[in-house]
C-alpha cells in the first residue's frame, strides 16, 4: 500500500471520498483521482479487495462492482 503515500488525495478533506459527499458531488473527488499518479495501482486494489465505499481510483463503490462483475 506504499501508492497511498503518492496518491493525489493524500492532503485533500477526506469528505470529498466519502459516500455522503460523493452522492452530491461526485466531480470533486473524481477530479482528484483524475490526474493522480497512483490512480492505476488504486483502482486496482479497491477492484481486487472488493472495496465497499468511497472513490477509489476515481470509481464510485456502483461502477467497481460493474467492473467486478464485468
Ligand atoms: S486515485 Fe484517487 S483515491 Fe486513489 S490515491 Fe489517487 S487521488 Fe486518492
């Protein structure tokens, strides 16, 4: 998990990330993601650890189990 130290979110308000937040401000937390730099290695380990919330590699909980499902 040494990508989370490099992830753009790392000074961002956790808010932005949590579900709550999200469901009315998607954007924001998607546009951090965006241009992070870890973003692959992220998304990747929320797909694979069935990560329940949040945004994770710019990807609401509804889209990783699409992609799960795929
Ligand atoms: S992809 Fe998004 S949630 Fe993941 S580390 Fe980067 S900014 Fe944070």
């Amino acid at each position: 998990m040494n990508w989370m130290e490099r992830g753009a979110c790392r000074d961002s308000d956790p808010e932005l990330f949590f579900p709550l937040t999200w469901e009315t401000h998607p954007t924001l937390a998607r546009r951090i993601c965006r241009d992070c730099p870890v973003r692959v290695q992220c998304l990747t380990w929320a797909v694979d650890t069935g990560e329940p919330d949040e945004v994770w590699g710019g990807t609401t909980p509804a889209e990783r189990r699409r992609i799960r499902s795929g």
